[in-house]
C-alpha cells in the first residue's frame, strides 16, 4: 500500500495531547490536494503564454505546499498549541514590556473602515484617517512633552534611526560636521547599531556604581565632534538617570542633541516628560508602551516626536490639519524624506490611539505607577532569593542576579530561566543588560496582579530551593515544554533554515 | 468601571506598606522636582471601550474613508487579494500574536516552525537559498539590500533603476543620509531601465525592479551582465505574486531578493503593517540582516527549531550588527506562511495568472477610449500606467464618485521631475488589477473613466 | 503578607506548560477587581431604590467573580488549551459527524448584518432574512425529496419530537387514535426518549444478524395502533437499511408514517432521498451533515421536511415567499404552533446554507461519496485488528467491536479509546448503539485524508500491540493529556456541580 | 480550485482499489436501484467562498436588513446588550467551538470546567442550587421546567400567568400535545396576574415570569402561595438581567428557574442560537433534563469535571428519560460564563440599573406625548407597554423610516385575543431600554415617536 501515515488530521503535536513533533506543511504536503477558492470573475482566461512573453516565465513550477483547508488549520491551531504567549500568562520579560492588550484595540484595528483603505487614496476619500494620524500625533506629543512627530518608523530601532538622521540634519543645517553620538555601556544594542547605520562612531559612557551614565565621564567624553547622546530613562537597569538635567545641560551646552530611547517609557507616564527632562528627539515604542500585542516579534511602531527646533526635519508627507480645518499630506521644509514605503504601521497607530483614549491621562498615569509599584513589589520580595543588581528604588523592571547561585551551586541565570518555563510563566529577560553579571531582568508590567506576582516569587524561590536540593535537574529543564532545552549551537554550526536545506 | 489595571485598593495598601511607603508618588520621589510633572498628563480623562469606539466611528464613517468603500484597481505594492476567512481565523490565534520574538525556544516552537515554513517559501519564490524572519517593509528591505551590498563590496555607490518603487528609491535616499551611500539613478525610456545611460564603474549594487512599479517585464538579463561587469551585486526587487510564475530572481541571477509581502494575507490596511521579504545568496549569510530561524534538536533529539547566527545581530554585535532591526514583522510573516499554505503550489499561480488576464483585458478595453494611451509599449504583468487626455487626480476624484478607485495618480506617487516617466507626469495613472476584480467591475471601470475623461 | 499566590496570570495549567490543575474562576476572583466597562449614556442615575419598590430588591449582593480582563482571558485561553476539538485532530466519534467545518462559514454567522437583527423587527425590515429561510428551505427539501419544512426546532432532537407531534396531528385530524411508534433497537436515545415527549409508547424491533430491521419482527408490530415508525438510515451501525422500501410499504399499509432520523444524512447526499425512500417526515441535523461547528457540545439546529399531506401541520410563523414575490411570515392553515421562542438557531441556519451553497449539488454528493469511502477504507484496513461488528459494506460510519481483544487480554473497548488520546485522535463513540459488544464506532467523515486514517490505522494497531505486550499500561491510559482517567462513579456518588457545592 | 475534500485522484484511486471497486458508486450499489438518484440533486453547482458571499451580501444589503442598522429599543427576551470584543474572541476560540459533547472528559477539561462555571453562575442568579449544563431556549426550558413538575407530582395541570411570554406560551401548548398536559392561563388585570381568578387545584405547576414579559414587577408571594396551597411547583421565569438586583427565583420560594440567556454575551442573531437556562432544587435532581457537570478527580487524585448523573439521559434511559434533549447550546453557555466573568459582581448590577434608569427615563419622556400612555399602572423594571393613539406597527414602520426600532407590536408578537392585557392588542407596543441607549437616542426616540403618532 502507498498510503503514508501523515499527520494532517492527527493531533499528537499538540501538547494537550503528547509531545510528538508537528510535521513541517512541506511534510504535509500531498501533491493534487488544495485549499484556496477563487470568485469567479467572467474575465477572459487569455492563456499566460499569450500575456507574458516565453523568456520571462518560469518554466519550472514552484512548489509550495499541497495541503487541504482542514490540515492548514489542524497544523496551524497545533503549531499555536506549542507556543508561549500573554495570553496564557505573565511574560516578565524585561525590556519588552508584555502587558496585557485590550482585546479592543484588536477589533479597532480589524475594522474595515480602517482596514480596507488603499494607502495611495486621495486624501480626499481618507480624512478619517488623516484625523485619526493628527490626533495621535498630538497626544504622543503631550504624552512626551514634544511639539512635532513623524509615525512612519516601524519600530523602535527604525525611529532611533530616523532620530539619528534627524539630529545630523539639524547639525548639518547649522554647518556643524559632528562625528560621535554618546551611548552608555547599558544601551540596548539597537542604539549602537543605529548609530552606525546614522553614519557616526559610537563613543560609550561607562555606568558608575549606582547603576547609572558616570556624568565625569560623560563630560569627560563631550566636545565639539559630538552630534548627541541616546539615553533611554529610566535606562535599562531599571533605574531613573537622576542626574538628567545636568546631563541635558552638558550635552546642550556642547552643541550635542538628546535622544530619548522611550522603549522605557512605560514607567514614567505621566510622571516625567522627556521633553521637560531636556530631550530634543524620543522615538516610542508603541508596540510596548500603547499596547501593541507583539505578534511574536512584530510589527511594532516606534513614531519620533522632536522638539520644535527639528520640527522642519521630520520624515515627510505627514497628515496635517490645514487651515480649513481638513486634513492633507504635507511634507516638512527641510524634510530627511520618507523612512517607510507608506506611512508607517498604520493599524499599529490606530490601536495605540484606542488605547491611549481609553485610559486617558488618568489611566496612563496610573499605567506608570501601578507598572513602577510591580516591579518594586517583586524586587524586594525576591531580596532574599535573587538580589537586585542595585539596591535602590527602581521602575517598571528590575535587574535581579543569579551570581550567588552560580557561586554556591553552580546554577546560572539561564538555568533559572528554563526552570521558571515549567513554573507556568515566560522567563525574563537573560544576559541583559551586558554590564550586570548572570542578570535577569524582570519586567512584571501593570497588568499582572499582586496575586499573579507572589505565585511568580513562589516559583522562583521553589527553582532556588531545587538549586540547593538538586541542581542538575536544573540544567535539564524545562522538561514538560514541546521541546525540552535546545542545542543553539548545532543550529549555527550546521544552518538549516529552509525545508531544502534540511536532509529529511 | 475598570480598565486593565488589576490592582483594588486593598492590593495597593499591601503593596506599599510591603515597600514602607504611604503613596504612589514616593515610588517616583527620586526623579528631579524640576522635571517632575505635577497636574498629569494634559489629555481627556479615559473613556470605556464604547465610548471610543464612538470616536472611532468618526474616522471609519463614509465620510471618514469613503477608500474603504471604492472597488480598488489601486496598487503599486499595495493589493487587493482575497484574504479568506480561514487565514484570518488563524493568524488572530492569540498565541501568535500575543508572544514576543521567540527567545525561549522551549516555549516558542510555534513561531519559530511558522517562521521556518516562511523562510522556506521566500527562499522558493525567490529562487534563492537564505530568507530571514522579515523586515519592516519592501522599501526598508531594500535598504538592508543595499547595506548588504556595501559590506560585501566596500563600495558606495548604488545604481539604482528609476522602475524602483518611487517610495522605495525615497527611503534609500533617506537612510544614504546616514550610510554615505551614493545613490545614482537610472531612468527609464519607454517603461526599461536605460543601464547604459549610467557609469556603473564602482557600483556596489545594481537594483532593479522585476516586473518595475509601472508592471513592465524588463529583462533582468541587462542588469545581470551590469553587475558582472562591475563585480556588484545585483538586487532585484520583485512582486512576489508575479513571482508565482515568471522567473524568479534567484535564475535571473540577482543575489539579494526584496519583495513587499502584503499580497500574502495582509490586508490594504492603509500602508501597514506590511511585510518586508528578503533573500540571498549563502555567500552573504554573514551580513543577513534581522533575525533567521534554524533547524537542531532538543536535548532528547527531537527536532526543534530556534533563532540562528545571532552575533551577526545588534543585541550582540552592537555598533558592528550587520542591521539594527530588531523587532520585525513576524506576525505578517506568519500570516504569509498561512496564506501561501491555503493558496499552495497551484493557488498562486492561479492568482498571478488571473491578476495578468484582468490587467490586459483592462488595459485592452481602457485604450478603445479616445485620448487614453499606454505610457509603455513594453509588456507588463499586472499593473500599466496610461496617459489621459486629463488631469490624473482630477479624473480619480471623479471616478471616486462613482465608486470606483482608479488607480493612483503618478505625480503623487512619484513627484514630479520622476525619471520613471518620460514627459510630464501630470495626466499619468497607475492601474492594477488583482484576482479579486470581476469582469463586470472592470466594464464599469473602463465606462467610468471614459466618462471621467470626457 | 495577606498576598496569595493566585494564578491569574500564571498558566501552569496550560498543557503546553505542565499539568496543574486550573483554578476556578471563583478561585481567580479578588474583591474590588473587575474587567466590565459601558458607554456613557448621560441617562439620569436615579438610584435603584427609587425605580425598584423595595420588597422587590434583593438585599444580598450575588457574588459573581471579580476578576480583570487580563485575568479573563487567561483563565478561558488556558482552559481552551485543555481541550481537544476538530481543528486540533480527527475526532471520529461516530454518530456525530465532526466534520471540518469550513471558517467561511464561521464569518458568515459573525456578520452583523445578519447576526445584529432582533428577531421580532418588523417582516418588510427583514426581507433579507427571510429569503434567506426559505431560500434554506427550498434547497434541504431538494436534498432530502420533501415538500416543506420547518427550520425551527434547535437540535436533532427537538426535530424528532416536532416530527412526532406532527405524526400525532396528522393522523389526529384523520379521527386516528394511534398510540404506539415502532423503533427499532438499535436506535439513538433520543428517539426514544422523544416517542414518549410525543405522547406514545415505543415498541422496540429487534435487529438482525446483519444489523438491519428484522422485517419479519416489523410486520408483526405494525398494527391499527402504529402511529409510524422512526428509522435512521443507514441506521447506526452504519448499514443501509435495503428493505427499506419493503419497510415504506408495510407501515403506509398499516396506516402508519415513516420518520427519517436523518443524523445520518451525511451518508446518503446526493445518493439517496429520504422522500424517494418513503418517509414522510425526515429531521436533518445541520450541525452534522451541514458543518456547523458543535461548540462542545452545542448549538446545533434540527429542521424537519415533510411530504406535501403534513406540510399544513408544520410550525409557524414560516418565512414564506408571497405572491409579490417579498417575504412574510405565515403560520401554515392547521400548524402544531411554535416549538421555539423566536425562528429557531438563525445563526446556524445560514452557516448551512452558505456551506450547501459552497458545495452545491456535485460537492454534496462528492462529501457523502467520500464520507463512505473513508468508512469503508478505514473498516477494512483495520480488519485484522478490530472486527467490524457486521462484515459488510458500510455507509458513513463503521461500528468495529473490541471482544477479540477483551477475552485475550482484557481490554475493553473503553480503553481502546483512551489510549487513542494519547496517540493524538479523538476517541470514536465508545458502547453505542448497545446492540454491539465493546463496540468502537468510528466515523472519520470526508474531510479527513486517507494519510490521517493511515495514521490512525496505525495507532490503533500500535494500541493492539500494547494489549499484548502491556495490557496494564492500557487501563491507566491516557496519562498524557491534562488529567488522567477520570473517576466517574464519584462525581455521581458525591454531587459536586457548582463552586457552592465544593467544599473548598 | 478546492472544496473542503482533501482527496486527490491518486488517494480515491488508492483508496478503491484496496477496497476492490472501481467506482465510488459501487459504494452505493447496496442501495435499492428503484430509490437511487440517478441525476445527483437538483441543485446548483458549487461556488467559490467569495461568490457565496456575494450571494449573501444580498441578503445582509441595506434593503435585504434594514433591521440591522436600527437603534434597537425592542426586547421581549432578546436584547441589545454589550457584547466587548473580549468576550467574542474568547468565545470564538475554535477549542471550544470545534468540539462536541465532552463525551472523552480527560480530553474535554476545557468545556467541562466552563460549564462547571457556567452552572455556578446560573445557580447563584437563580438562587438554586441545581443548574443544567443548558437548553435549548428559554421557551423549550419551560417545556422541560413543565415536565419536571408533572414528573414530581404526577399530575398534568399547568397553571401559567399570561405574563409569561406570548411565545412561550405557544411553545408550550404545542408540546402539551404530546405530554397531554393541561394548560391553564391565568389573565393578567393592569398587568398583574389574577391568580384569584383560576382553579389551581391538582396543579402539577404555578408558573409565573419575573418580571413578566410587560415588564412588570408582580409580587410572587401570590404564586408562592397559591403553590403551596396546592402542592404544585413554582416555576419562575426570570429576567436573568434584572436578576442581578431583584430577588432570586430561590428567594421567592421557585422549585425551577428557566431563563433566556441571551444577554450574557449572545447577539440578537435574529432570535437564536439562543441560552435556555435552567436551576432547580436539590429535590427535583433526578428528574433533570439534560447534561450536568460535576466535579471529581482522575486516577493521580487531581481535581478534574465530568458530565455526571447520566442514567437521566436519553442515552441511558431511553424512553423514561427526564427529557431527550442531546445536543445543547453549550457555547452559548461558555460564552455567558465568559461574559458575566468579565461583567463580574458589580458589573451585572450596574448592567440591571441602567436597564432600569433608562427604561424608566424614556416611560417618562414617552407619557409626555398626547395620548400615550401606559398600559398598566404597575412597577416595572426595563420593559415597558404603551398604548398609541394610532396602530402600533404603522408607528413602528414610520419609526424605523427615521432609524428606530421603536419596540415590538404586540399585536405580532402575542396575538390577537391574548389575556396579557384588556382590550385590544392593536395599538401597543412593548419597549425596551438596554444599557447602550444613551440619553440622546432615547430623546429621539421620544422625538420620533412623537411625530409617527402625530
Ligand atoms: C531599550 C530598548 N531600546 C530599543 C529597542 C528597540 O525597539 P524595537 O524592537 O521596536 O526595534 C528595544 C526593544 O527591544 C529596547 O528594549
Ligand atoms: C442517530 C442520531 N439521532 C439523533 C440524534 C440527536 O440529535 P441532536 O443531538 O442534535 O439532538 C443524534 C445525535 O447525537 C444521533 O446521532
């Protein structure tokens, strides 16, 4: 008999039911089977050959996969089954802040009002969403205490790189060649590498004890060459950078700009304003703070508010309210240009306006606070198990270390990590930032509850007991996950990234 | 009434006697007074779910986006395909879309096997060996390509053809502001790149567009023997349903691919987000930007999948990172994985072929019109440009009226002083026709612009 | 510290994650929290008290849960990971054909056009609807060879009793005082159990050794006294009933009618017509042979068809075409009257006429084609390892018996299908119809792949095996899923059915 | 292009030959020759998903459902409440939209514990201790209430007030045809039942409905009594809605509870599929219809559910079951734990109050207007009977022309001759306020009753 046993409608890779592994859909795939349907349109099937001239087809026949519907859904809804996410529980993973996202904001932005419009409209036939971009426009800047911003960058990394372009336009305009932009030793990784990409040279500030930018050395460092400095605040420590007017005033006073990194900017809604604090460029990472669910690594939005100085510079065209009151695309005098093929993620920026209106000042006030309370919360109610890397009051992260377990039983901040997987909670985040040694860093978000927390401690201390009682079952887990921990090094010794390049 | 905020009073009370404070505002007590904000935020107070949606009402009304209502021969990498319930049923699956970039792989098998059937589809379509995870978009994809190039060349210089998308060759134009990349552009003469215009000397890669933004099939032939002659690398940006059947990148000879993944499960969505495809050839696997998925075993040696060659990256590489994207667009790349699943090997070409036969017949019908001509002579897949006897805008606004989007008006898409175009751009429109248009909507179509033009 | 670890957002109960069990959501409930929120109205909130006289205000608050949305969702997310479903594997519980249901026809029931329509808005608001209903109508009595229908009863087995008050007026109106309906026995519950709703005795007809109506033993009931005769066919041992035209005969002669259980119909599209066969009333079960999902265990929807001389007798109102060729209701001139308080499952109504207009005539036939197949296919591929109960060709369904395997190695067909949970496939329907021994009733439906009845061929003889090889194992199967063997005779012995009643 | 029927060419080849046939119809050839169809069904050929929808566009067009788009100020069981997106994304979760009956419950947890919820939920509303996993509707679980009640007492009277819905009413004469039950209305006198005005002896049930269908409030110490003194049951059918604040069917004295579910997060989907739901007391357990979960353990002595109490059901107890109800509505269930879960304690009450205020508020605003007025003098809760100067559906048709749906006429939705209310039904209306009708649509409510009545 031909027939092969293939998993189509066979569930043994959903965890519920074992953990066998799911088949790839090339694995699934039966040639002369399909899926998809087709209107029936009444336009003339003019052969292809007859349309496109023979030197440019294909003469071989890509092959896809040859699945049903039933099996793309069985395969799919399985793959969904072996997969982490908010939705099943708190994901402390710092830096990213993975709170809880209004199934509402889901619906604004599946609504085809929104959804089912051309890009390229008239700005006639769209006034809707040329409002809708002005009005979000407007709240970011309040919310940062900025006059202008461009919501075409796609991310945080793509607006710390419009913010880039933007500070060196500004000094170029001013006849000013700067060639190094300051980023503290904590700096998440995107901010050296977009300051490459920004053409100028990375000069890194060390953070002093107190987990901050040492501000001798940060003046030691200033000088004419310098075009700015990227700070994001509260900085990836956790910790608010108390020092920031007098690092404004330095920067300032050096002809240097300020960039704002506002992935952070969770923690201080409400409380403090980049723009108060002496910023002249912060870019948001809407998908973090405005509750964007992170779709398993995108898409984000990370839109760029300036000061009013480099409000001519902004990326171009920009929704804008014109004198009669209607809503048009305009393009800033001395704009960079575009830096996206449209205008940014635009439902990203629908969703985060809903958010934005449904909390209002207050709420987003309340977000910072109750996001800061958390994250002091669980820092002191794991003093005992897993010390913070600084003693002191954080905000809406804290940055805990493992180095007494690694010293006393040989246990490692992975190690906590993959352990806390079969605890029932994402881990935090590991490794980062680079300057604190076998960090983990806990971002528990204003949506997880007190309650959720004490089970969070509960579990961390039950993995430190196991550190004492039986460490090498640590360095096997997690155990009860789809896969159990996963050879990293094989997968770059020997890449396979394709279903060709796999030997099956 | 709630938000999403858990916390009761009693919560609150525990929590700070827990921390020895009395009030909220001592938690935030060490940031500088002079900064501090002491009246709030300056926005309306929060209102309920219902109540915004009120707001929102607003800008989807028929006056909001009367777009949304209008049957969309607009295009130019942004396309109106059937997107089926069932892909839309799977990719709003909340395990997708409420997960981060797949760092703990143990728990994150299901992105990264979506992922890894992604890069496989790319790379097929393509025609070339490595896809990565997506990027933001084609036009940003792009300039990752030219960033890429530039590593494996040490070379400047990018010869770009003006049948690039005008938005792409703008963001390009954009980031060489930081790059130092100098952008030279080739112009088109009646729809094909003009390569021999151009002194390529130097070049660290070739870019073309395949079939270009006005639909037109050059032969990448010219291009390929330009980046061989220069030691560059070629770049081909390509409509990847076009792809479904002609030629592919890879056997065109190109060593980057960009493509704008929109067609594949992603709706208009007014621009984004959209997804960014790209591949390459194993030589440049060094200088891939953004993430890649690979293939290993767990450490009972079942298969498992996990992000691969991460120092290339900028959480590890820093300065020296090979891109600085870091969060991308997975979920529209899961949605493409879903899609390509439900639309498989004969789905898409069947796509393709429908959208050539409505753009021709189109295109046939629309030229009976008196004073409307092809800007083009040369064969196109499924997107043309045409010349009116009037104003293009003026005409799309009419046809607007009778609820018909007609396609988009070059001098907003490209500006003037385009060199895409010969002569002026002001009568110009871009016409698409997807799988999706019927033929009586292309008959009303071809009546309405022939009224409009009038 | 009053703090406890409560699980709102930790999801150790997620099968993905471990195997916890998942707290109530009473146990998730804190004081003071809450998720709902409502528009602004600006009606007057005159106090309660004032609108409500006191003596009818409860004095007590009805405690409910407090939880927050993010608590919510993560409680029912992680609850729906503990569930198998036909989107996670094939689900062969014969009887109940769980098909693949096609998601298009999930969007036709969420659209708001259809679904936002209070049921009593005005007949000239609602010409839509109603062409919808009788456009449904028109196209199941071409499907089944009746005359009209009802589409108002909610499931098959509301169908059934509507068909048997039928049968009473009818022969009521005839002067015909008939007490007793005929059954056969291996009969669905429901049959039963609805002859007695409908004011008759049931006589139960034995089934002969080739699982069909012993003829014979028929004749012998059939009497001045029969009202009629409920039949499924093929009947549920899956055989068609080949005297069927035999059987019609008989019972017309005798004065009686024939009802169609058309849970089956599945099997029979397209091949076969209950009206050709004779019957003259016939239920179909749209959440069956129609694809509306089962959601776990409802809503389905039980139209009955009647042949022209009951037609008068149906439910009203009816959705009716008028001689303008609009819409109204009718109540037909000597209807039984209402058997649901509105126009019955509206919802699941047009989810069967989009997936009938889908398939149209050719894809009707072509899913009871291959329903049949796949029964057969699979009847005979699992021949060696479990015997069909009656060694014929069968229709949608094959009923196959454990008893080899209970008196070599003790393993009843109970555990059988337990074990298939574990191999990643729903159990089919264990111990029905009763007159099989252990009998497995699988019924694999069209829409899986001949590759996933291999793969289950596959499993289930890998279950033989372990008969052989470890029996024991079987009787604790599964372990696997999220609870084990489940104690039944205590949940029974010792009600526990609300939160009030644990003792917690 | 495809259906949903995976089988390839080389499959049905496959699959036939092992079976030794070379047709799909030898399947059938069983199958008498003189019933065969031999020309398939009469029926159109298959259409592709989007050419469906096109074809139920039509139904859903502004024309074809006018009904949509109106601002609903009609009840009578099914009523426009907020539904958040929250709730239908749970709800819709194919987990538990995909599965049957937890047939399998070490596989079925999911299901079984939401319904484990869901009978809490219900039995706390009702003040009984005994909740089924579902019915059918509220009407259908009158029937089943009337059955259990002629099962306790073996007698076959019912009592039932005319202020239980018209179409319960109806529904359950139609079954008293089978069961030979005996129906007794009770009129209603200025809304209020007169109990005095019936023989209640050898009642099996007292069935009363709280509010009644007008809305109003009755004192069912009357109905209690009148059970008592006949040893009959009470059945109350309840406003689950209003139960959120009024006293509990258990408080007065109810053996059974039935109630539309409807509002806890079912749309008005055109009257189904609706929520029966269903309490009782302790006494009557073996006498319930239908499935109930209890709570148990597995094998490793963890908590876990399970459908229990079977010998009842039909597929045990065949003709002496209590009811042969099967399949159920058990994702309206799931969707009503889902929804009173995010409405909570304080939600549902503030749900109720509302109703209540603007109900009140527009009965207010509406007596205003020249000859209207109220149909009975008593206290109501969110539903309200007027009388017009004019036929009420020529009002209500005139309503909708301005974008209300002013209510319902009673004249449809009880009949002419129904002891409800004296004299006649023509020009009543019945109208209800939900808590989404805000202060101005319910000002031009009034604005627009008062000119249809003009
Ligand atoms: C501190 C910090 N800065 C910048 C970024 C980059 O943002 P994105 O991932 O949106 O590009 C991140 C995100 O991970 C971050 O945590
Ligand atoms: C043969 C048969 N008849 C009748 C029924 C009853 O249908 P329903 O569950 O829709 O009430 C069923 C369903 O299980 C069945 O399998």
């Amino acid at each position: 008999m031909r027939a092969q046993a293939q998993p189509g409608g066979r569930a043994a890779s959903a965890p519920i039911l074992g953990h066998e592994i799911e088949p790839t859909i090339f694995e699934m795939s039966v040639a002369g089977r399909s899926a998809y349907q087709l209107r029936t349109t009444n336009v003339p099937a003019t052969p292809l050959a007859q349309l496109v001239p023979s030197a440019h087809l294909n003469d071989d026949v890509i092959a896809l996969a040859e699945v049903s519907e039933r099996d793309l859904v069985a395969h799919f809804t399985r793959l969904s089954h072996r997969q982490f996410s908010v939705d099943l529980g708190a994901y402390p993973l710092g830096s990213c802040t993975m709170k809880y996202n209004p199934k509402f904001c889901d619906a604004i932005a599946a609504d085809p009002g929104l959804n089912s419009v051309h890009p390229g409209a008239p700005a006639e036939l769209i006034q809707g969403w040329l409002e809708l971009l002005v009005t979000l426009e407007e709240k970011l800047c309040l919310i940062t205490g900025m006059s202008a911003a461009t919501l075409q960058p796609a991310a945080g990394a793509a607006g710390e790189l419009t913010g880039l372009l933007l500070m060196r336009a500004f000094h170029t305009a001013n006849g000013d060649a700067r060639t190094r932009v300051l980023i503290p030793d904590s700096a998440h990784g995107t901010n050296p590498a977009s300051v490459t990409l920004g053409g100028y040279e990375v000069t890194t500030i060390p953070s002093n004890d107190r987990g901050l930018v040492d501000l001798e050395a940060l003046k030691a460092a200033l000088g004419p060459d310098v075009a700015g400095i990227m700070l994001t605040n509260p900085n990836t420590v956790g910790l608010f950078e108390e020092d920031i007017t007098e690092i404004a005033s330095a920067v300032h006073e050096a002809g240097g700009l300020l960039y704002y990194d506002g992935a952070n900017l969770n923690a201080i809604l409400g409380a403090v304003r980049p723009g108060d604090m002496g910023f002249d460029i912060v870019h948001m990472n809407l998908h973090k703070t405005f509750a964007t669910p992170h779709g398993g690594g995108g898409p984000g939005a990370g839109p760029v508010a300036v000061s009013s100085r480099l409000a001519d510079f902004l990326p171009g065209p920009k929704a804008t309210r014109n004198e009669q009151g209607s809503f048009e695309w305009r393009t800033p005098a001395r704009s960079i240009g575009r830096v996206h093929g449209w205008h940014g993620n635009a439902m990203v920026l629908a969703r985060a306006l809903a958010y934005i209106d449904v909390h209002g000042g207050d709420g987003l006030t309340r977000v910072a606070q109750y996001a800061v309370l958390n994250a002091n919360w669980l820092k002191e109610r794991l003093r005992a198990t897993l010390p913070a890397a600084y003693d002191r009051v954080c905000m809406h992260e804290c940055v805990l270390t493992a180095t007494n377990l690694k010293s006393k039983y040989g246990i490692r901040g992975l190690d906590v990590a993959k352990a806390l997987l079969e605890e029932g909670f994402h881990s935090p985040t590991v490794y980062f930032p680079l300057i604190v040694d076998e960090a983990l860093m806990f971002e528990p978000t204003e949506t997880e509850s007190l309650q959720t927390l004490e089970a969070l401690a509960q579990a961390i201390e039950r993995i430190a007991e196991r550190a004492v009682t039986d460490p090498e079952s640590l360095h096997h887990a997690p155990q009860s996950t789809p896969v159990s921990r996963v050879d990293e090094a094989r997968a770059a010794r020997h890449l396979i990234s394709t279903e060709d390049a796999a030997a099956r | 009434m709630a938000d999403y905020l858990p916390h009761t009073k009693e919560d609150l009370d525990e929590m700070l006697e827990f921390l020895g404070m009395d009030s909220l505002e001592q938690l935030f007590a060490h940031i500088p007074a002079a900064v501090r904000l002491t009246q709030g935020l300056d926005l309306e107070p929060g209102m309920s779910e219902p109540d915004v949606a009120e707001v929102f009402a607003r800008y989807t009304s028929a006056n909001g986006a009367q777009a949304s209502h209008l049957t969309c021969f607009a295009g130019a990498g942004a396309y109106d395909h059937e997107v089926p319930a069932v892909v839309k049923m799977l990719s709003s699956r909340s395990e997708f879309v409420t997960a981060y970039t797949p760092y703990q792989p143990e728990v994150a098998q299901g992105v990264l096997q979506a992922i890894f059937e992604y890069q496989t589809l790319v790379s097929r379509l393509s025609g070339l060996p490595i896809a990565n995870a997506s990027l933001y978009d084609a036009a940003t994809a792009l300039v990752e390509a030219l960033n890429m190039a530039s590593g494996a060349t040490g070379r400047e210089k990018m010869v770009i053809s003006a049948g690039v998308h005008p938005h792409w060759r703008e963001v390009v134009r954009t980031f060489a502001q930081g790059t130092g990349h100098e952008i030279v552009e080739v112009p088109l003469k009646d729809g094909v790149t003009d390569w021999a215009s151009v002194d390529a000397s130097g070049a660290a890669a070739i870019v073309a567009a395949y079939p270009n933004y006005l639909g037109v099939m050059e032969d990448m032939s010219a291009a390929k023997q330009l980046s061989l002659d220069n030691d560059a690398l070629l770049v081909l940006g390509a409509d990847p349903v076009a792809a479904g059947v002609l030629k592919t990148a890879g056997q065109w000879g190109a060593d980057v691919f960009v493509g704008e993944g929109q067609p594949f499960g992603t709706p208009l969505a007014f621009g984004g987000p959209y997804l960014g495809l790209f591949a390459c050839t194993i030589e440049q696997i060094r200088r891939l930007p953004g993430r890649i998925v690979g293939e290993t075993v767990d450490s009972n040696d079942r298969r498992a999948f996990v992000t691969t060659l991460r120092a290339r990256e900028q959480d590890i590489r820093r300065e020296k990172a090979t891109s600085n994207v870091c969060t991308n667009q997975t979920l529209m790349a899961v949605t493409a994985a879903i899609q390509l699943g439900w639309l498989g090997t004969y789905g898409l070409r069947e796509v393709a072929t429908r959208c050539a036969q409505g753009a021709h017949f189109l295109f046939d019908e629309a030229l009976k019109i008196e004073g409307v001509t092809a800007v083009s002579s040369q064969p196109f897949f499924r997107e043309f440009a045409l010349r009116l006897p009037k104003n293009a805008s003026e005409v799309l606004r009419q046809m607007a009226g009778d609820g018909v989007l007609g396609g988009l008006a070059l001098s907003a898409l490209a500006g003037d002083g385009d060199r895409s175009i010969e002569g002026s751009l002001e009568n110009v429109v871009l016409v698409t026709v997807t799988e999706r248009r019927t033929r009586e909507q292309i008959d009303r179509y071809v009546d309405v612009l022939r009224r409009a033009v009038r």
